[in-house]
C-alpha cells in the first residue's frame, strides 16, 4: 500500500520538467488589439533588433532556462508606421523586457518582425514574455505589412480582442 502514495508523489513530481508551455500562435490582429489595449503607448514598426554586446536571455542549466526577468539594451532599425505606410526610417535605442513564466523565458526577436513597441520617455521598450505578442516574424504570416496597415488605419478591425459581433 505504501508504494501507491510514493508512485504518486514520484509522477507528480516528474510532470513538472516534462510539461510545455503552449503559447496561441499571434496574428498582426491579436497582437495589434493587445497593445490597442494597454495602458502604454504604442507604435508598430517593420525591423530589427540588435542587442548591446555581452548581453543574453537567461541561461539554458540542465535543459531548464533560467527563470528570471531581465532588460536587454539594444537598437532597433526598421522603418515606423504612419498612416500612410511605413515610411519613417527608425533606428533607435530599444530596451528588450525579458519575462518568464516558470522556466520559460522570451528572447529578443533574431530576425526582421513586426514589432509593437511601448513609446515611453526614455525611448523604446519591448515586451518580450515566453508567448511573444509584440514582435512576428516577417515569415510567419502573408503579407503582414499590409494587414498591420489595415488595423492602423481602420480598413480592418483589429481594435479589440474580442471579436465584433
């Protein structure tokens, strides 16, 4: 009888490591309604992130990635959305806010993505938890330029993330 409590405790305890985070897969729409309603500012640009030398995501010890938020430095380049398209040149700090949840943490995007950037007075910021919503790669969608454009400038409505009824 004593083995059957001690299975348990030894199945419950191996489930932890074992589990994946299963992150929704973000849309331009999604991700647009997301920083439409936060309380921050945000702009939507077309670009890249490179960040500061000597900076890193939490460290990967024994398969589990160190779970602790953190900001990276960086710089950002791209062209910024206006109504009209993204047609202002953007190259400018950024600082990348790493969260985690359990042992899964963000990264600052590696490659061209549509970022949603927080405009804050010391310049740019962007969230980046283990479920990214503010930056989609340039490949993960077609034509993201376009339908980013079409929820700035209300061709398409992407001001909420509950759907219209």
């Amino acid at each position: 009888m004593m083995r059957l409590p001690i299975f348990a405790s030894l199945a419950i305890s191996l489930a932890g490591p074992a589990a994946a985070l299963s992150c929704l897969r973000p849309t331009v729409e999604t991700s647009f309604a997301a920083a439409h309603e936060a309380a921050e500012e945000y702009v939507i640009a077309v670009g890249s992130i490179r960040v500061d030398p000597g900076q890193k995501a939490p460290p990967v010890v024994g398969g589990v990635q160190g779970a602790r938020d953190l900001s990276l430095t960086g710089r950002v380049t791209g062209r910024l959305a206006t109504l009209t398209g993204f047609d202002r040149s953007l190259d400018a700090p950024v600082t990348v806010e790493i969260g985690c949840a359990g042992p899964w943490c963000g990264s600052a995007p590696s490659e061209p993505s549509i970022l949603f950037l927080q405009r804050t007075a010391e310049g740019y910021v962007l969230p980046e938890g283990p479920c990214p919503v503010f930056s989609l790669p340039l490949t993960l969608q077609d034509d993201m330029e376009g339908r980013a454009m079409a929820c700035l400038t209300g061709t398409t409505r992407c001001d909420s993330l509950v759907p219209a009824e």
